[in-house]
C-alpha cells in the first residue's frame, strides 16, 4: 500500500509545488508561523480554479486556542460552505471548550455543515487532556481522520502515543501524524503501519535584506493572550482629538 503524502501548503506557490512534485493532497492554509489559519478567499478560488490535486482547507479564523465566540464560530461556518461552493474535497477544523476537551456540540454543527466533504480533526487535538476519549467522541462524530503529533512537540518524538491511538482507532478513524515530519524520518510512519502523513517540507527562500523596520510583532505571538481592539483606548484617543 501507497502511504498518502498530505503537504501543507501556505500560498499557491507552495500549493503548486506540492501537485508538480507528486503529493496526495494538500492542507491549505495560511500563516504556518502561527499554526495555520483560513487562507483568503483569492487563494481559495485561486487553488480551486488552477490545481486539480485534492485539497482540505484549513478552517480556524484566528491563531491562539481553539475555544471560539459566536461570532468566530458563524465564521467558521461561512467558510465551510465557500469551501463546498468551491469544490475542495475536505476540511480541517475543530472546537475546544475552555478545559480543552472537545467542544461535541459545536464540532458536530461543524462536520455535518461539512457534509460530504471530508472532514480531519485538526492538531487541536493534542492539547486534549485525555486523547482516548477524545477519540472514541470524534469517531461517533463522523470524523474521518485526526491530525496529531501524539501530543509532543513532534510527531517522532510523540510516536508510541500515536501508535496507541491508532490501535484504538480500530481503522473506524485515520490518524494522520503531522508536526516535524521529515524526508528523514517519514518511513518511520510507514513501518508502524500508518497510511498517511502529513509534512510542510518548506524551505526559506530570501526575499530581500533584512528591512529598516520590521513588521513583525512578537507581543503578537503567543497562545495564552488574544490581541483586541481596546474600546476604551479608542474612545480616549477620539476624545482626546475632540478636545484639540
């Protein structure tokens, strides 16, 4: 058996590169830096007009956690069904609730809006205090696979948990190992018997010299706080222009 190659593409470029070079499918995506995010809607008609291999679209509207208000949650579900209009084959996307257990109910509006695109239970996952039981609910969701790292940092170093939870999968559910994997250990995957893998194989190609400014914000990175607008910084500068 074939293992699936699954590339996560963050631009058309990548998308393209990934089709030319022979890959299964591709997760497409943008901003790898902060963990993917929904790529813009040009990308999207873009990859759906020009390239003719099987794409999931990544579905998560900001970076940080996966625990989402209505109003990021609708959307989500706007995207979903741009993503059924465009043709794409599947996507990936997830919800926690605050303790980082899966969040059933809004998952499940999630994979059925979805329908029949296929749908892969994102790294989410893996901040999952209790894994098995995370995936015995997304096997009675309907989910078709899970990408994980095994909860580590990378898929290699989180191996004896992903094979674990493929065991307990029962092939009802794929698990697709993503997070670090490499042309280097990728036959690791294959020898303990998974079917596919997923890998972003980047490589850094210089644009220009290091810029007089950067743009660039690392208070901006970080998963334990969430960047707003301040409403009352706001209305204080605007009454601060007022009394001029």
């Amino acid at each position: 058996m074939i293992m699936k190659l699954e590339i996560c593409a963050n631009s058309y470029q990548s998308a393209k590169n990934a089709q030319d070079a022979g890959a299964h499918r591709i997760e497409l995506c943008s901003e790898l830096a902060v963990g993917g995010i929904t790529p813009n809607y040009g990308l999207l008609k873009q990859v759906s007009e020009n390239l003719s291999i099987e794409t999931f679209v990544l579905i998560r509207p900001r970076s940080g956690n996966f625990t989402y208000s209505n109003t990021e949650f609708e959307i989500m579900k706007s995207n979903i069904k741009l993503c059924k209009d465009l043709g794409f084959s599947g996507v990936v996307s997830g919800v926690l609730n605050a303790d980082n257990t899966i969040d059933i109910k809004r998952t499940k509006i999630l994979v059925e809006l979805a329908k029949p695109l296929q749908f892969t239970f994102h790294r989410a996952f893996d901040w999952t205090p209790n894994p098995e039981e995370a995936l015995h609910e997304l096997i009675d969701l309907g989910v078709q696979r899970i990408l994980t790292s095994g909860q580590s940092v990378s898929a290699e170093k989180g191996i004896e948990i992903l094979k674990s939870v493929k065991i307990k999968a029962e092939n009802k559910i794929v698990i697709l190992p993503g997070g670090g994997v490499s042309v280097e250990n990728a036959i690791l995957f294959r020898d303990e018997g998974f079917t596919e893998i997923h890998a972003s194989l980047t490589k850094l190609e210089k644009l220009n010299e290091s810029p007089i400014i950067s743009m660039n914000s690392k208070k901006h990175f970080t998963e334990t706080h969430l960047a707003v607008s301040n409403s009352e910084k706001i209305k204080e500068l605007l009454c601060n222009l007022k009394n001029e």
